[in-house]
C-alpha cells in the first residue's frame, strides 16, 4: 500500500470554518492508511509561549489572562464544530487539562515542552473527532508515541519499526507535528515550525509515496506574493534551491523539512489548503527542474563572525534560538546571520568569540543558478546603486547573492527588481529549422512581429537551420542581416550536435519552429522537449506520426508543461484549431467535420469543366507549382489523410493514420511506376474522372474531393478520405477553386454547420499562421 503523508499548518486550522475546509481536502484526498500530520491552530504555539514566559516571570495575572485566551479559543472550536455528548466529553477534556495546567503552575512543577505540545494535542484530536462525525474512520496520535530521541539525534530504526507498528490499521490517522520524546518519556519539540519535519519524518519512516503540506500560500514563488503581485509561483522547484531558501528564512519550506527525504523518491508539494483546486508547486529531485530565480527579503538581522566554528555549531545554535541561522565563509572566516532578537543569546553561548560586523540589517538574497548569477548581482548592485539604497556588506556564494541594506526593501523597490532580475524569465530563445520557402517569408515577418511582442517578452532568433548548415548564436542573430550572417557563418551540423547546442541554451523559454517538410527532423522532438523547448510545427509528420510514439511526446510535453502547436499543418493560416478548441472548451460536443484541406486537390475539382481532360488540368497545376512535383502524390489523398489525423486528435480520438480509410482520386494502380509511366496510362484517369462526374452530374450534385470524420451517439468514429458528391447550393459544391473549407457540426452547430473557409496553403497566409502560434505561445508564458 503506498500512503501519503498531508501536514495542515496552523493557518489551515484557526477556525471552525478552516477545520471544516480541511476535513472537506483529506475527504477528497485521503485514503485509509494515509497520516495527516497537523499544526497547533491558528497561533495557538506563540500563545503556549507567553503562558510559559509569564509563568517563569511568576505573573500571575499575565498567566491567567492568557490561559483564558487560549480556553477561549479552544471552547469556541468545540462549540461550533461538535454538539451533544461528543462536545460534552471534548469540553470536559479541555477543561480538565486547563485545570492540570494551572495546578502545575501553582506546584512550580510546569515544563515548557509538554505545556507547548497541547497546541498540537488540541488540533489532532479536534480534527480525528470531526473527521468521525464526517463519518471517515480517523484516529489521532500522539507522535510522543512515535518519535524518540536519544541526545537530541532521532533514533531512526527505532521510529521507524515503532511507525510500521502502530499505524497499521484502515483508519486515517491525525499525527501532532512537533513534538516527540526522548528516551526518558519527556517531551521534547522538535523546533518552531517543526511540523513540516514532522510530516517528512513519518514519510520516511513509513515509506510514504508523497507529503502534500497544505499551507496559505499555493505554493514556492519567485518572491514573496503578498509583496510583489506578479511574483511567479513555480511549478517545481528542485530540492536543492528549496533547502538553500530555507536556510535563507524563506517561510514556505523550513530548514529541516527537506532533510528526511534525502536519498528517497518521496514526492514533495506545497499546496494551499485554501485553494485547493490550485496547481501545486513540487520539490523535486535535483535535476528534475532548471534553478530558478528568487529573491528573500529580511528584517532585522545582525551580521557577526564567529572564530573558530566548529561543524555543527551552527545546527546547536539555531536549535537554541529555534531559528533557522544563516551562515557563510569568506576568506576563511565563518559569518552568521542572526535575528537581531536572537544575538545577545547566540554571544552569550559563543562567550569571546563573536565579533558584531553589521548590527539591525535589513535586505536580500538573490537565488539562481550558479551561470548568471554574477551577471543578476551586477543588475542588482546597478539598481541599488540607481535607488540610492546603501548596501552595507554584499556576499556572492554560489548559488545566491546576499545585500544587507539599511534600509528596508518596499514593495516597491521589490517590484522593481522582481521585474528587471526574475521576470527576466520572459526571453525566448527561437530556433527555426527550414528557412527557404515559407520560412524565409516568416522571417521577413518577424522582425515587425518580435517588435509588436517586445513590450511582454524578449525574443531572439537564436538558430536557423536548413538540412544541412545552421547559424546558430545564443545571444541572438540580427534579423535585418541574417542572409550575410548566413554566407559569412552558416556551418554543417548534425542531429547530435544541435540537440546539444539547443540543451545549452540559457534561456527561460525556448521554442523550435518546424518549416521543414522533413520525417527526419520531426524525430528530433522528443529530443528537443527533453530539453525543454515549445514545438512550433508546420510540418505533418510528427502529428500524424504512429499513436505510440505521438502519445508519448505528448506526455512528455505535458510533464515538461510545455506547449505545441501545429495550427499551419492543417489549412495553413485558417484559424481551424482555434475554432475546434474553442467549442471544446466551452462545453461544446463535436460531431462531424468534412470538408476539402488540399489547395490542389480543391483547384483540381473545383475548375474541372465536362469539355475537359483531367489530365490536362492536373498538368497545368504542375506547371503553376500548385502540386507536389510528381502529382500522384496529391492524387493519393495521402495529405488529406493525414490533415484529417491531425484533426481527429485534435478532438481527442485515438486514431492512427490507417484507422482513416483512404480513397484515391485516380485508379489505384496508377500509382506506380514512374511518372513517364503514368503519362503513358493518363487515359485511364480521364475514364476514371469523367465517369465520377458524370453520375455526380446525373444526381444534380458536384464532385469533390472531401474528408470525412463522424462522431456517432454512441461514440463510434468512422473517418475517411475520398470521392464525394456534394450537394447542389451547398458550401463544398461552391468551393472557389484553391480554397480550403471546413464544415463543422457539433451539438450547438447541428442544423447549419459552423464553415471555415479559405486559402488554405500559400507562403504569406502560412507563415501568418505560424506567427499565430508564436503568438499564442508567448500568451501561455505570461
Ligand atoms: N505549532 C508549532 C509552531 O508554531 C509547530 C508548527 O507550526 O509547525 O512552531
Ligand atoms: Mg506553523
């Protein structure tokens, strides 16, 4: 059985109301066996804290006043969550443990951690109780039971067995985070905030397959929302970056919680518990998400170097403060940064070996990868320097940059270099492969195009490949040159090396336009979405490619949350794709699309006149570049096939190409031999045709060349590409000849289709369409 572990931190249980929501998330996310680690609600632990402080300052009044805070709150809980006997016993039990409390106190015999651990004790019980009246088979525990220490070290075999033991049965089980005990049976806590540990530990020891820890925040952001409104909230974070901001005070993930699932495949997401629905940030394992970018603010710190710190100290120290310390080595010697409050304690235990270099500092760290972290800081130093804001002491590590300030970051500085440092997310590395033709058109578009989208993201031609020569230039070619750019660097590669060059590209986003018509280079996308690139295609061949492998790009691109379009494969420019997408996503049920999606085989049908040869025509549209160079291959109805695949996944079906039956417009076997062959047989097709027409003709109707998808009631697909006799007066039967036209029915379009129509193929309108797709991808990206 694999389990999950959930942890609701005490903002998820401040009220009735939010224990309700919280029950409502582990009905819709836990199964028997699964542990749900809580929180002291609300602020329960900081008011268990000044209890304890007032009694040490033996203030009497102070003590009772706080005691009836807390009663308070406690009884409002069990007032409005429970009634009849089970809010009868749980008010006695409350009652009873104030009352103990108050008679330690008066003994002088109260102990801090056993007073602290009621916050969780409360929370646990409350939830399994509610989670019963829900009717969910729910048991607290007391984690005393289930985490022993010896020195202060976690004896992990033990808890583990002792884990494996206890939390056997089908139930749902409530843990109090927090707290543990040693080997004496005395309580000890397990920090301030140590409940996310708590949820990691009981993972680890039960082999847990993932720990959701629900939270007010939906997840890890690039800064701290409530501050920065377009902060970006990260989809993974990689564990690494997670640890180094947690030892940097970030207040989403706390220094230990990550420790525990060293070396483990256990799954980690921060989630918030009120929004649930909303897409969770992951913590993952290194390598499995690029080094974002971030910025921590503080507040006052103090900045002091320590001689001669021993290994281990600082984890002594911060267990002592109960606060995550920051340290860092410079030329040799240790600094620790230091909650101002906190200092006079920490010197105090470093009695002589402390020296203060920075007192009441305020300011930030700049998180990101170890490349353009020194390019960032120089950003940031400029800015600062921009704002008149007085940096004090400046630190480059590897992996982040610290500025302690004197004076507190604003929001509005904050915003700032959000924008200028982390937003810089917004440049996208293009790379276009097959730039004759269509793509030499898209070019002399861009640069207008890249213009337009300038103000929202930064984009840059960074290759440009034809089949066998490539520029290629990470800080992006000059549009306006790029054809001497060409003759002057142009160099061969192949499939290895440009996956390469493309892996290595350091930018936020990137994308690979398709203009080729190549099956070889459309085998290269699995490669290019391992290295994280949108898909732009024109090209058909990896739409239609077998289900196999096209389901598993898919999938890959999904985990990857990359996009790919495709909208100029069918109907070049014509917005077919929006449109089908469109209905789909509001709601609507599509039930058949037909119609004609060859430019040549419309011309051919549509211009075709009773005093003609066939042939004669389909040689004039050779002549005028309108077909392939051997004509049989638009005759075949291959293109059409495939276009009508690209279609039928779009609407979801399963199809592979052979699912779609394929009618020719010629006799079959003309399709082999050469070409000179065939033009000695031309004959047989202008039989062939004529006899087509004719019996179109007799029935009053014009004969067309369509495809055909129908969705039937019952969900039965029939496809199928081929000769068609289109109704007098009817939108096909009227094609202008070239022209593409889709025919649309679906449950709100029944009676009159929804028709699309027009040239559907063309240099301009095609490289239009592909712009339409950059376009829209970098809509995505916002
Ligand atoms: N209730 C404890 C605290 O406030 C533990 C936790 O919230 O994680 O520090
Ligand atoms: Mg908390």
């Amino acid at each position: 059985m694999t389990r999950v572990v959930h942890k609701f931190g005490g903002s998820s249980l401040s009220s009735a109301s939010r224990y309700q929501a919280v029950a409502q998330i582990i009905l819709g996310h836990c199964k028997s066996g699964d542990c749900v680690v809580v929180s002291a609600a609300g602020k329960t632990t900081n008011t268990l804290v000044k209890l304890w402080q007032s009694y040490q300052q033996q203030d009497q009044q102070a003590f009772s006043d706080v005691l009836i805070q807390l009663e308070k709150h406690q009884s409002e809980l069990v007032d409005e969550l429970f009634s009849g006997d089970v809010h009868r016993a749980l008010k006695a039990q409350l009652d009873a443990e104030l009352v103990a409390i108050t008679q330690l106190a008066q003994q002088s015999e109260l102990q801090e951690s056993p007073l602290l651990a009621h916050g969780e004790l409360w929370s646990a019980r409350l939830l399994a109780h509610y989670l019963n009246e829900l009717k969910v088979a729910a048991r607290s525990i007391d984690a005393r039971q289930l985490f022993t220490l010896h020195d202060a070290q976690l004896l992990h075999q033990q808890n583990k067995a002792t884990c494996y033991a206890q939390l056997q049965d089908a139930v749902v089980y409530v843990v109090t985070g927090f707290i543990a005990q040693d080997c004496d049976k005395n309580t000890v806590t397990l920090g301030r905030n140590g409940s996310d540990y708590s949820a990691t530990l009981l993972a680890s020891y039960i082999d847990a397959s993932a720990v959701s820890i629900w939270t007010d925040t939906q997840g890890v952001y690039s800064t701290d929302p409530r501050k920065v409104s377009n902060a970006l909230k990260y989809p993974k974070v990689c564990r690494a970056q997670a640890n180094l901001l947690a030892r940097l005070g970030n207040p989403v993930l706390h220094a230990k919680t990550l420790s525990p699932l060293k070396g483990s495949n256990i799954k980690l997401q921060v989630r918030s518990s009120y929004e649930p629905e909303a897409s969770p940030t992951e913590i993952v394992k290194e390598g499995y998400s690029k080094a974002k970018r971030f910025i921590t603010t503080f507040e006052n710190l103090d900045l002091v170097r320590v001689e001669n710190l021993a290994k281990g100290e600082v984890r002594t120290l911060s267990q002592l403060i109960q606060h995550s310390i920051h340290h860092f080595i410079v030329n040799g010697e240790a600094y620790l940064l230091l909650p101002a409050t906190f200092t006079h304690i920490v010197a105090q235990q470093l009695a002589g070996r402390i020296n203060i270099v920075e007192s009441n500092l305020q300011g930030c760290a700049l998180v990101a990868s170890s490349s353009e972290l020194s390019g960032l800081k120089q950003q940031a130093e400029q800015l600062f320097h921009d704002r008149e804001v007085v940096v004090r002491f400046a630190h480059q590590d590897s992996d982040y940059a610290l500025f302690l300030t004197d004076q507190a970051l604003d929001s509005d500085l904050l915003a700032v270099l959000h924008d200028k440092l982390i937003n810089k997310g917004r440049e996208i590395a293009v790379i276009i492969a097959g730039i004759g033709n269509v793509g030499d058109v898209f070019l002399q578009q861009c640069e207008q195009q890249i213009t337009r989208l300038q103000s929202q993201f930064d984009l840059k031609v960074v290759g440009l490949l034809r089949s066998k020569e490539m520029v290629f230039s990470p800080s992006g070619i000059e549009l306006s040159a790029w054809q001497t750019q060409w003759k002057n660097e142009a160099q061969s590669y192949n499939s290895k090396s440009l996956v390469e060059h493309i892996s290595e590209l350091d930018y936020e986003h990137k994308v690979v336009i398709d203009i080729t018509a190549s099956e070889a280079f459309s085998l290269l996308y699995p490669d290019f979405v391992a290295s994280d690139c949108h898909l732009i295609s024109a090209n058909k061949y990896a739409g239609t490619a077998d289900r196999g492998w096209y389901q598993s790009l898919r999938e890959q691109q999904r985990e990857r949350n990359l996009h790919w379009r495709y909208n100029t494969s069918v109907g070049a420019g014509l917005p077919i794709n929006f449109a089908l997408a469109d209905l789909q996503n509001s709601g609507d049920v599509i039930t058949s699309i037909e119609g004609v999606f060859s430019g040549t085989l419309s011309w051919l049908c549509s211009s075709f006149t009773a005093d003609q040869k066939f042939s004669d025509l389909v040689l004039a549209a050779q002549e005028m570049g309108y077909t392939e160079p051997d004509p049989r291959e638009d005759l075949s109805g291959r293109d059409m096939q495939r276009k009508l695949l690209i279609l039928a996944r779009d609407l979801g079906l399963e199809l592979d190409v052979d699912d779609i039956a394929l009618e020719p417009l010629m006799p079959v076997h003309l399709a082999e031999g050469s070409w000179d062959d065939f033009l000695a047989k031309r004959d047989e097709l202008d039989t062939f045709y004529a006899v087509k027409y004719q019996q179109a003709d007799d029935e009053g109707k014009s004969l067309r060349y369509t495809g055909q998808l129908i969705i039937s009631d019952s969900g039965t697909v029939t496809a199928k590409v081929g000769i068609a006799f289109a109704e007098a007066g009817s939108a096909i039967a009227n094609l202008t000849p070239g022209d593409n036209i889709f025919v649309i029915k679906s449950v709100w379009y029944e009676q009159n289709p929804l028709v699309i129509q027009g040239p559907g193929a063309g240099k301009e309108v095609t490289a239009a369409g592909i712009h339409s797709d950059l376009y829209w991808l970098t809509q995505q990206l916002k």
